[in-house]
C-alpha cells in the first residue's frame, strides 16, 4: 500500500490559500514530488520533518514546483541528515549550479545527488518503481507513473501520456475554453485521457477553481471519477 499526501495543491498565484505543488509518497520510503513555496510547512504539519526524506523527484523547473527546493537541501544540511536523491528531467544538473550561484555560501554543504531522468526511463526508490513520460510544457517537463497511477506535472493533454494507466493525479489548470498549449482544460482532458478512471485534479488557477462543480460533472458524464483535494488530505493506493 503507499499513502499519497497532497502537501500543496494550489498554482503560482493565492487561490483558497493553498501550497503550491507537492506531493508526497510512503511505502518504505518518503519521497517528495515537487516542492513548491510552502511545502516544508505543510511537510511539518503532516508530521513528517525534511530529514525523514528518501528522495524528491521534480517535475520541472518552475518555481511552483521546486521553489523550496534549496530551503529544503539546506534545512536538511542543519539537521545533519544525510545525502538525498533528486530526480529531475534533462538539464537539473545545470538549474541547480545557477540555484547555488545565487546562494555561495551553500557551496560543499548541500549533500545530494542529482539523477537527470530521460523520457522513458525507469528508476526505483526502495520499493517504489517509476516510469518517467515527458510532457508537453513550456520547459523540460516529465509525468512519473507508479504501477497504474500517473502524476502528471504540468503539461497538456495528449493520447500517450495516458498509456498503460487508470488513475492520475493531474493537473487542471484551464477552465472551459482555455488554450491548452501548456497546461490542461477540461475538454482537453476528456479528448485524451480515455483510460483513466479516477482523477484526483490539483493546480487549479482561479477560473477553474471557481468553476469545480462544472469540470467534475462534465467529465463524470465522460465516466471519470473526480475528487479536488484539498491541502493535507490523504488518500491510500
């Protein structure tokens, strides 16, 4: 069984005083996907403290995605914890340089390994095995997929991005009638996500917000299940 935790669910703006994007996951290990701007006060008020983390894995490079990324390295430096994983797609070798060119005095201090994870490509922490499938937005961007359950990131939707799986954490950043280049509306959800049985929607910007009521029917008529977690809610998979 892994307990999923929606640490943040919320976008780059204030939308119902939500965290920007995080997502944890516990089987026999703890590993962060994303950390957006609030994450490590959600992470505390789940009960869990920076040093219990295994692994973060990144989605991309946007700071609702990985702005406390540095704030999470360097509490982990003062709590003495050890060397942690971050997965991260093409180029999070580079980003991560110019994060510590900004802040010198973290040079030598920060202890983690840095795994650039290419489109297609497996990796496991303990027992969690992930696929990594690249996405369609406006930088290097990658969904993971754990068993059958996708997390999408920030992208449009598209057919193959929903292969093989039934279940998504996904972004919704669009109401109806957004341009979906880089993120995703409803209907273009519904045109391409014919698999998925279940959506847990996250990242919605305040049209959208507003608008919950009308996305969840309009795609339960498409036979999804749709639930809009909130900030610390818990679900078992």
């Amino acid at each position: 069984m892994i307990r999923i935790v929606f640490l943040g669910t919320g976008v780059a703006v204030n939308v119902a005083n939500k965290a920007q994007q995080s997502i944890l996951m516990e089987d026999d290990r703890l590993i962060l996907i994303d950390c957006g701007y609030g994450t490590m006060l959600r992470l505390h008020q789940a009960g869990y403290s920076v040093s219990d983390l295994d692994a973060i894995i990144l989605t991309h490079f946007h700071l609702d995605h990985c702005g406390e990324l540095m704030g999470i390295l360097k509490a982990r430096w003062l709590n003495n914890a050890g060397k942690i994983d971050i997965y991260s797609p093409v180029g999070g070798k580079e980003i991560f340089e110019y994060f510590l060119l900004a802040s010198r005095y973290l040079n030598g201090k920060l202890k983690c390994k840095i795994h650039e994870i290419r489109d297609g490509e497996s990796f496991s922490v303990g027992n969690m095995r992930f696929r990594a499938r690249k996405t369609v937005h406006s930088v290097e961007s990658m969904a993971c997929i754990i068993e059958d359950l996708l997390i999408s990131g920030d992208t449009s939707a598209f057919p193959e991005l929903y292969e093989d799986v039934n279940f998504a954490i996904h972004e919704m950043s669009l109401d109806f009638g957004g341009k979906p280049d880089f993120h995703t509306s409803p209907e273009n959800f519904a045109e391409n996500a014919h698999s998925i049985e279940r959506a847990w929607l996250i990242h919605l910007y305040p049209p959208a917000y507003r608008n919950r009521d009308t996305i969840s029917g309009f795609l339960e008529k498409k036979g999804i299940s749709v639930h809009f977690p909130d900030d610390s809610d818990r679900i078992d998979l």
